[in-house]
C-alpha cells in the first residue's frame, strides 16, 4: 500500500503504475470496498493500493455563498458537524452503508460521491451529483485536472462532475470536490399512514411527490418491515420552519386523509443506509425503476424482505443468491437496474454491480473510460 499526502504525490504514483501497466485500487476511508467485483490481478491476488486517506481535510467554506470545498477522504461526520454549526447541509443526505456491509473504517465525502449514495434528500435536492459543483482529480495520463467549478451558476465546458458520481472510482483520483449546500430545516416531521398495501401506500407517495409539499422523504414499507403497521405504512418527511411546517402537514392530510399519523421516530437515515438488512442474509439489492412501476414489480418480486424510497423509485431487497438471474431480468424487462450492494465475493465477482449493458451503451462507457484511464489503472473491473 502507497500512501500520498497531496495532489502531486498522486500524480507520481500513477506515472509509476502507467510506466508498469500496473493497475490499483483507490482506498479513502475504506467503508465500501466490499461493492462491486472484487479488484483482483492476472493471478487472482489482490491489487496493490493507493492509500488517499491523507487527502482530508476542508479546504474552504463559504457559508453565505452555499459552497464547502473538501479534501476526498474527509470524514462525512467532519462535513455534517461543520455545516451544522452554520445551520447547513448536504442537500442529498449522503448515505452510510457500513452497516449493512459490515465494513470498518470512517464514511468519507469522496467515497459517498463516488458511488452517489444519495439518501432521502434526494427526493427534495437532487442526488449527490446535482450538488457536486466542481472537482479536482489526475487521470489516466498522471496530469492533474478539473471539472466544473466552485460556483453555483456555471454553464461552461463539460458536465465533468456528474460523471464522477457513480464511477466508483474507475474514471480519475479525485484530489478534491466543490460541493453546494443548503440551508438546515428547523424543524422535521414524520407522517405514517397505516395498513395500506403497495398499491394504495406507493399511489399515496406519488400524489404526495406530485404536490406542492416538497417532502424531504417517501418510503413505503411492508408490515414485516415496520412493527405495528399492519400490511404496510406509507412514510412522509416534511421540513420547514414551524409556521409553513404546521401547513404542509395540513396540507398532507387534505390529500391523504384524517388517517395520517405523526410519529416520533425519523426512519429515514435508516431507510438510506441500508440498516434495516443488516442482519438479514442473502445478497442485498438496490433495484431502480420508474416509480409507477413499484407496486407491480415488488408483486413480481416477491422476496420476503423488501421496502420502496423515493416514493418507489428504488426498491430495496434481501434475496438468495440464486434468485440473481430473476431479479435482473425483471428489472430490465421494466427498464430499470438492478444494482448488488451486498454479496459474497463469489456473487460480486461473477455478476458485477450492474447488469450487462446493451451494445451500445456499453461502448459509449468504454470510450469515456478510454478518454480518462486509458490504461484502465482504476480500480478496473469494479462496475
């Protein structure tokens, strides 16, 4: 393992790899090594690593402005706690999964943009890649480069920075990222709405999405899901200050109904990270679809251990391992992906993260891959 401290000694390092064809794996805080294909050599061993860890730290911080500047392995609990004294944050919740991959280390800003772990905020601000304003990595080549800008309104040049999110890791080593953020909600509420199936429950979380409310979380759960909700709940986050807050939840209960309950508990942080399968076997996955398409494809389905966020627009399940081959054509057969967060090396080697692309797609990927990481250095293999 190599360790660097700065941007210039990331630049050495990858010269050195790109002179021995020597390809390697990008380590931060290490939480979520274990998504994705396993990253192995010729001979099955493991690939050499670069240690990025010493990149942390917050570079700038602009709180008038909406604009934090980081180091890539700075700890998201570092980010949250900073912002929060400005009463900010990061508008798309980004989630933890260490939980549910039992993985230890410390969450880091790069390793949640990377793999665009977006949470329940999502649904209000868009996902990590609509708030990545700008970045700085080294490609391929070992030239140190940017993308995007440290401003809020920028329409020049490529949208480099949406690339890097969902790469993991496979396109550049970032060496810093411009992130926008917003103003933190004084107040929060949950409304649950009881005993509903997934028909009724995700068609309440549509209409509720399609409001005026602008909630900041929608997540349907099954009755083996959440303890004492009957055959399911629907779930409503509402933020404001406490005046328009008052009104949302009027309004909420105009469009749902009297039935609509507050509850005391915020799921929602564990809705993103996974938690809630921590302790369920099997393989874990994220499937995403359109989110009128949720209550007929969690039928199809049919796993025991399921729920819906983002009023339906990805589902969350535990399944066999066996049942690898009918999820995915499920998902395609609907248009959507069908991504394994969770698996045994064995799984994550043999089907990937992602399904197999169709030709075309799959060659507009090889190419973006080409222009940044010719020599496919980058944690290769690992989509």
């Amino acid at each position: 393992m190599s360790r660097v401290a700065n941007e210039d000694q990331v630049v050495d390092f990858v010269h050195a790899a790109r002179a021995g064809k020597t390809p390697f794996e990008i380590v931060a805080g290490g939480t979520r090594r274990a998504v994705g294909r396993p990253l192995l050599d010729s001979k099955g061993a493991d690939l050499p690593m670069l240690d990025v860890s010493g990149l942390s730290g917050i570079v700038k911080y602009e709180p008038a402005e909406l604009i934090v500047t980081a180091q890539p392995a700075t700890p998201l609990a570092e980010i949250k706690a900073v912002l929060a004294q400005k009463n900010q944050r990061l508008g798309f919740d980004p989630a933890d999964w260490s939980m549910l991959l039992g993985s230890n280390g410390v969450a880091t800003l790069a390793g949640a943009a990377s793999c665009d772990a977006s949470g329940s905020g999502k649904l209000r601000h868009g996902g990590a890649r609509d708030s990545l304003l700008g970045f700085r990595a080294v490609n391929g080549l070992g030239e140190s480069f940017r993308g995007g800008a440290k401003v809020v309104k920028n329409v020049t040049g490529f949208d480099l920075p949406k690339l890097m999110c969902g790469a993991f890791g496979t396109l550049g080593v970032l060496t810093e990222l411009t992130f926008r953020v917003y103003p933190q909600p004084q107040f929060a509420t949950t409304l649950c709405l009881s005993d509903v199936t997934p028909e009724d429950g995700f068609a309440h979380l549509r209409k509720i999405a399609l409001s005026a409310l602008e909630p900041a979380g929608l997540a349907y759960l099954p009755g083996n899901m959440l303890a004492e909700s009957g055959q399911g709940a629907a779930l409503i986050k509402l933020e404001g200050a406490r005046q328009p807050l008052e009104e949302k939840i009027a309004l909420a209960h105009g469009l749902l109904g009297n039935a609509l309950r507050r509850i005391e508990d915020d799921p929602f942080a564990a809705i993103g990270s996974g938690e809630q399968f921590a302790d369920i076997p099997g393989d874990i996955w994220r499937v995403m679809i359109a989110r009128a398409d949720a209550p007929r494809l969690a039928k199809e389905l049919n796993v025991r251990h399921w729920l819906g966020d983002w009023a339906g627009a990805v589902l969350w399940m535990a399944a066999d391992p066996s049942e690898a081959p009918r999820i995915r054509a499920i998902a395609a057969k609907a248009n959507g992906q069908a991504m394994l967060l969770r698996g045994s090396a064995a799984s994550r080697a043999s089907l990937g993260l992602f399904a197999p692309q169709p030709h075309a797609l799959a060659a507009l990927n090889r190419s973006v891959k080409a222009a940044f990481d010719p020599l496919s250095l980058f944690n290769p293999g690992r989509l």
